[in-house]
C-alpha cells in the first residue's frame, strides 16, 4: 500500500480527552475516531490488526475444536426473561421496544441465545460435546465509558459455549479453552496470567480471569515469576489428550496469581520464594467460567442420557476482548515514539520509506525493494509522499510497523539500504538481496 493512497489522518498532539496511553496513541495513529462516548470507528490502519486479532483468535478457537457460528446482535428479551436475567441485569443492557410493541435487547453477551440454538437442535448425549462460538459486537452501557476501546460501550467479542453431559465432560472443555486461550495470548505476543477470579453477573462456580502485565493496567497482579517463562508456544499441543491438558492447566493454577481483589500476603509470602515474587499491574483480556446447568434447565437444553433419563446439559462461558485486546497490546507495547507492534499483529510488516521523492534513482530503487518486498510475502506500507524526511520516519514510529526499510541517495550510492527494527532500535545497512533474506527469516 502506498502511503500516499492510504487513509491514515494521524495527529500531532495528544488528544485532551485521551487519558491513557493505548487511547493516546490509536487517536493519534489515525486508528480509530469516536463517534459517541465509548463508541467507536474502526479506520484502515486500526481495521487492519482488529482482524489480524480476531484470526488468530478464530484460528485458535478452531484448533481446540470450536465451531464457529455468528449470532444476530438483537435479542428477544423473552429468553432473557426465561433465564431471569432480564430484570436482573441493569441499566448496562439496552432494551429496545420495535414497531410491533416487541420487547428486543442489543446483546451484551449470549448464553440464553445459544442455549436456545442448541436446546432446539441437541437431544441426545451422542452428540456431545460440542463447543460454538461467535465473534459479534456486543453493547454494554457503561455508566462512564472511558479509556478508549479499553472501556467502551460498543465492542467487538468472541463468546465461546461448550455444551457437556456431566460436570466430568464439562471439566475437559474448561480445560481444552483454558490451555487455548494461553496459546491465543501468547500468538498475539502477549505473556497472559490466568488468575481465579469472580464469576460476576454471568454466574457459575468456577471461573478464570486472563490478565496481562501493563504498567498502566487497571488492577494489581501479584504472581510467581515462573508465568513470565513458561513458553507456550515451544510445545505441541493435541486437544485429544486430556492428560496432556490437566498437566498445564495443574501447573498453572498451582502457582500463585491474584488481582488485588483476591490477594492475600501472608499467602503469597510462603508460597512463593522472595526472587520469584512480582508485582505489578495488568490488564484484563479474557474470561472463562463454568455455569452448569445455570441457563440450560430454565431454557430446557436437555438431552437423553445412556440410561434413558433426561438431563440438563452442563455449560461453560468463554470470553476475549478481541477491540479490547488492541488497545491492550499498546498498553503493553509502547515507547515514547508510539507503538511497537508484535509481528502477529501489525497493521503491515515493513514500512518501506524514501528519503527523496525527487530523485529518479532513489524512487526507482523504492519501487524495486516494493515490489521485491510484496513478492517476497510481506505486506509493506510504502511511504512515497514528498514530506520531511523527520515526518516520516516520526510517523513511522508512531504506527509502530515492526520494520523499517530507509532509502536515500546516500545509502544508494554505496548500494544499500537501512534496516531498522522498531522494537529493539537496532539498525542494519545491508544490501537490498540480504534484506529480503532476512526478512524472509523473520
């Protein structure tokens, strides 16, 4: 994409009405614009690592075996009023009445809609497990949305639901997402804690919360630094194996992690050794509970058992942020230029940028390393513009693109080009064949 053709209005200064550091930075990137509090418009730039998120949490999801279905965001509020969760909600839900006097609701979650789906389709224990989920804007209205997509009213969610027989089966989904949602953190370039956690207005009995370390998250976390160094993409990892899944989630609920909500000291003290103590701050990005037969008794989700009974069927929620998790990964990624993108998740992999529009053979060799660039694979955002040589390269870091490759008569001259990588500062002058080399090796 040449920078010249790409829709990316950027800002100078910070915005006053920006209080944090990820709402600062995708304002002033061009990422997003408000539209009203807490609701907000995705642009191209920040368009692009909202989906660059939201497929490698569906890739994830896939690999654990979901299924993926999408849900409409209207509700009726007649399954709601089933569940009895309608009245007891609040003012967060937004009801709606339509042309035909029909009560309606923009969902701010889905248990009571997929219940149903599955109620109407599921009569036999054979067909079980099964886990959906979907990826679908939810509304919340938040009494004083705040922080960006950090705390919005309007945001973009997946919602998973596993559907089992008994509290046994229901144990091994809990597990096979808790073990999918690490390895989707760790994908996104994220080091997520799970910590127990409260259940909240979705109820249930067994419940984690997802937490990644940010000098500005919004809690405390204290933990053992054994989380910070287990590599969870340095293992193969098969769903089938239920032993191979209660051995991770054993070993991560065996060590301590705790928000300031749940913290106590004394414990903290004698179970973990002084050198492997840390605290600080985090952010929550995802959620996983266990309901049982919360919604499927009043929705009547049943299912035939082997010995010919009927049975409620047990159920679990599992949630991530997918909007919430851009500004999450700035929050944790960031300098004082701008951001610094994980690779995974980049708006584009190389900013390519020339120092000298004038110069016929500087552009010539830009448009070679361009087309040598995509050809290679790698998706680049090519600054072709005649602008300060300081404004693009600001701009550059602002956007946070995880490589930048600089030409310049100067450079050109002894057949080169710079290579500068974003989150280290390291800078390279190589030729433009070993720099697709090692790009390649990336």
């Amino acid at each position: 994409m040449r920078r010249s053709a790409f829709f990316l209005p950027t800002l100078r200064e910070d915005p006053r009405e920006a209080e944090i550091v990820s709402h600062r930075l995708m304002l002033r990137a061009g990422m997003v614009r408000q539209a009203s509090a807490g609701i907000y418009s995705w642009l191209p730039l920040g368009f692009r690592v909202l989906k660059k998120i939201e497929g490698i949490v569906r890739e994830e999801q896939d690999r654990a075996g979901c299924q993926e279905v999408l849900m409409p965001t209207i509700q009726s509020a007649d399954l709601w009023l089933k569940s009895g969760r309608y009245n007891d909600y609040g003012p967060e839900m937004l009801r709606i009445r339509d042309r035909h006097e029909r009560d309606l609701l923009y969902g701010p979650t889905n248990e009571e809609l997929i219940t149903d789906i599955f109620g109407h389709a599921v009569k036999s224990y054979r067909e079980l497990p099964r886990m959906l989920y979907h990826i679908q804007w939810k509304f919340r209205d938040e009494v004083r949305p705040r922080f960006g997509v950090m705390r919005g009213r309007e945001f973009l969610m997946k919602d998973a639901y596993s559907f089992d027989l008994d509290y046994e089966g229901a144990r091994i989904s809990y597990e096979k997402m808790f073990v999918s949602y690490l390895r989707t953190f760790a994908r996104l370039g994220l080091k997520a804690i799970p910590m127990e956690a409260d259940t909240g207005p979705i109820g249930g009995n067994l419940s984690h919360e997802f937490i990644i370390l940010a000098e500005t998250g919004e809690s405390s976390v204290f933990c053992d630094r054994d989380f910070l160094e287990f590599d969870m993409l340095g293992r193969e990892i098969d769903y089938g194996d239920i032993s191979d899944l209660k051995k991770i989630v054993e070993y991560f609920t065996s060590l301590y992690a705790r928000t300031d909500e749940k913290h106590e000291a004394s414990a903290f003290s004698a179970s973990v050794p002084e050198a492997r103590r840390y605290e600080g701050r985090g952010i929550e990005v995802g959620h996983i509970f266990y309901f049982g037969t919360k919604y499927s008794e009043p929705l009547g989700a049943t299912v035939s058992t082997p010995a010919g009974d009927e049975v409620a069927v047990h159920m679990g929620s599992y949630g991530i942020g997918v909007s919430r998790l851009a500004g999450a990964i700035i929050e944790a990624s960031h300098d004082e230029a701008g951001i610094v993108w994980p690779d995974s998740v980049a708006p584009f992999d190389v900013g390519l940028i020339n120092l000298k529009p004038s110069d016929a053979a500087v552009s010539a060799a830009c448009e070679d390393a361009y087309g040598k660039l995509r050809a290679a694979g790698l998706d680049v955002l090519y600054d072709d513009r005649d602008e300060r040589a300081g404004a693009k390269f600001a701009e550059m870091d602002l956007i946070g693109l995880p490589w930048q490759v600089t030409i310049g008569p100067r450079s050109l001259a002894g057949g080169q080009v710079e290579l500068k990588r974003r989150a280290s500062g390291e800078r390279l002058e190589l030729s433009l064949d070993a720099l697709l080399a090692k790009l390649a090796d990336r």
